[in-house]
C-alpha cells in the first residue's frame, strides 16, 4: 500500500482513493455495493444508538452502512473535515442541520436568498415549531451583525446563492458568528469541494445537495454535511438515525463513483463556463450576465478570493419578463442539446427561467432594499444555466440559434 499520508495527496488522488481500498476478501478493484440492510452480531446484548462511535461494529444500515461511511469518508477528505454525513437529498440534510440545532425560542439568520426548498422550509415551517428566523442578504456583513441575538444559535448561508450567484463572504460571516457564539452552515451546493472548503473560513456544517455536482450525472438524489467529528456524530444520532432519511447504499455507491472525476469536472465546467458566459456578454440580446469567473461580477474580487474554481453555474438576463417568458418557450422547443430542466451540476448543459417576480410569490417574497438587491442580479428574470461537459463551441450554437 501507498506510504503517502492523506495530508500530501492531491486532490485528484483523494476524489478517488479515499475512503475506499481493494476488497480484503476477493482482491476486488472497484467496491462492492453493500445492500444488506442487518449485520451478523458478534455479542449478545443490544446497544443504544447512543453508544456508538467510529469503531462500532456495522449492526443495521440505517445507523450506518458500508457504501454509505465509504462516500462519507471521501466527502470528508475533499472538504478537509474531519467527519461527514449522507442524508437522502440535499433537503434532508438542510432539514437535518435546521431540525438538530435549533429549539423553540432559538433564532436563526437565514440567507434571503437561497435555493428555493431552503428558502420555503425556514419562512413556512419552522416558525411553527417557535424558531425566530431574520431573513439578510449576507452579502452585506453588517446586516448580518445587526440580526444577531442574544438566542441567535445558527448563521445559515449559501453560496454563491441559488439563482442568482451573489456571493457571501464566509470569513466576515465566520468572525460575527464567533463573536455572537452561533454556529455557521454553508450550502456549497454551487461552488462543490473543488471551488470552496467553506470549512477552512470556520464554517461548522458544509452542506451539499450531492445530487448536483458531486454526483455530476444527474442518476442519483443525495445530501451531505461535512464537520467535526463531535458535530456530525450528534446530526448522525438524531437527524439520521432517529429522523431516519438515510442514503440509499446503491446512491451512495453511484455518487461515489461520480465523486471520482469530479476534480477534472470540476476544471471542464469552468472552462467552458467562461468560454460561453464570455460569448454571451456580447451577445446583443442579452442584457447582464452574471458568472463569478467574469470581471464583470459585482463581487469578482471575492470570488478569485474564495473560489478555486468558479463553477459551471451562469445566470443570464434578456430584458423584461415577457421577452424571458417567450425565449423560455422557444428554448423548449427549440434547444438540440442544452435540456430545459431544473436540477444542476449534471454531464448534460441544463437551462431554467425563474421570473423574479415569480420567485418572490412562490419562495423569497422579498421587499424594498433585499428585492432591490435581488434585483440588482436577476432583473425581471434570469435563465440559470449549468454549462455540462458537452463542447462550448455547440452549446454556443445551441444557443445562438434560440436567441436569433
Ligand atoms: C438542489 C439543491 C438543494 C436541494 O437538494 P436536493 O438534493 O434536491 O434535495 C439545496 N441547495 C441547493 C443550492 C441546491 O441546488
């Protein structure tokens, strides 16, 4: 076996070798998928859930299993933390840390904007379990500073944000927490492992819809959150055994599999990301596009700051919302290779509208500074696109063909 420490692997070594090794048993290259859901015991008595720890043996997949601690130990290694926990999507893991950490009476400062189901669960549902939520744009730190509270336990922020790429400075947020004793969680859905550690600025709950990017194929709904050891074994306890929505082993083994090309993914998506977010800028149709990786990007500075890659995801405008309304209508005729769909990260280029003033009815209903900086990104509406692995020079085609 390789004497390389985990520490001086690369990244691209990591995707791959952590978490998994040959089959002791059969010499198998590839894992195996371990789908029995019970273990043959070794002793007699029974044990409490709460007696567990790393060492436990497998006793029920529910409280773990193999296919799934193998992808969990790969997670961990790409985000640089010491443990992670899968969940069965993205907003099972959202409601895992929502449902884990805070109580009644507590308080919460939600980002204003944020993927959709996130933005809905913490307006709709937690209030009525008696969680004070203040809704802030957290691109501004001092709006941040200004909501916190003495019972504020969690800081929840996203980035960059769900639809509209505005990005949250997660050292500034990271130090108001501290101060105010709060813990952080980070949705870095967008920016994947590959763009962001948000741990490494002292976020204490790195979630992950592991249907987007770390999966990368579009074939398998998951969720991850990767902290400490100590913080993910109480998430395990509670958000996964007891709230039990577990990932399925076979999921587990498929986004594995994914997680294993993500680096070069990762490097293929922003390549051809700003190749056609370039194109469109001088597109005459489009009015504002916006992508980390362009200098036109109000927040580009940060983003060269926090992103190592700027990802795959481009929002782009084309005027008032019946000019994005009749272009949308087209793209579903007419698009050859991009897919009109919702969901992101895939091989295959996707393509969305979200009208803003649709998105405020259904999930953010923002007013006066918050709409007018949702605004100041999206306009009267924004196309979201997820540039795939296809070539740049036929989604530009694609493209340029809808919008004429
Ligand atoms: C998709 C997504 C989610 C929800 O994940 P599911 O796997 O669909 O449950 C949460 N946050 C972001 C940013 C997403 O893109």
């Amino acid at each position: 076996m390789s004497k390389l420490s985990n520490d001086t692997r690369g990244t691209r070594t990591t995707a791959i070798h952590a978490g998994e090794g040959p089959d002791p048993v059969t010499g198998a290259s590839a894992p195996n998928i371990v789908m029995s859901s019970t273990y043959v015991s070794e002793e007699a008595a029974g044990f409490s859930a709460h007696d567990l720890d790393a060492s436990s043996p497998y006793l029920y997949s529910r409280w773990a299993n193999p296919s799934v601690v193998s992808l969990q130990k790969k997670l961990a290694a790409l985000e640089g933390t010491q443990a992670c926990l899968c969940l069965a999507s993205g907003m099972a893991a959202m409601s895992a840390i929502f449902m884990s950490l805070l109580s009644k009476g507590d308080h919460a400062i939600v980002s204003d904007v944020s993927y959709a189901g996130v933005g809905e669960l913490v307006r709709d549902t937690l209030p009525r379990f008696g969680i004070e939520v203040s809704l802030v744009d957290m691109s501004n730190a001092y709006e941040v500073a200004r909501a916190m509270r003495p019972n504020t336990k969690l800081i929840h922020c996203e980035t960059p944000v769900n639809p509209i790429l505005r990005l949250t400075d997660l050292q500034q947020i990271c130090k108001i927490a501290k101060a105010g004793g709060a813990k952080v969680s980070c949705d870095s859905t967008f920016a994947s492992p590959i763009g962001t550690r948000p741990a490494e600025f002292g976020v204490n709950y790195v979630m992950h819809s592991i249907t987007k990017y770390i999966g990368g194929h579009g074939d398998a709904v998951g969720g991850a959150i990767c902290g400490s050891t100590e913080d993910i074994a109480a998430l395990n306890l509670e958000a996964g055994i007891h709230y039990g929505g577990v990932l399925s082993p076979f999921n587990a083994w498929l986004i594995s599999r994914g997680v294993a090309t993500l680096p070069l993914r990762m490097r293929a998506h922003e390549e051809t990301a700003l190749e056609v977010a370039g194109w469109l800028e001088d597109h005459p149709k489009v009015t504002r596009v916006i992508y980390p990786g362009l200098k036109s990007h109000p927040q580009h500075e940060l983003a060269a700051r926090q992103m190592d890659n700027f990802s795959g995801m481009i929002s782009f405008q084309v005027g008032s919302e019946a000019q994005g309304e009749e272009l949308a209508n087209r793209m579903i005729k007419q698009l050859e290779i991009i897919h009109y769909a919702v969901s992101l990260g895939h091989h295959r280029s996707l393509i969305f509208w979200m009208a803003t003033a649709g998105m405020m009815d259904s999930s953010f209903r923002l007013v006066g500074k918050q709409l007018e900086s949702y605004r100041d990104y999206a306009g009267e509406g924004v196309f979201r696109l997820s540039i795939g692995l296809e070539d740049g020079v036929d989604l530009i085609r694609d493209l340029d063909a809808v919008l004429g």
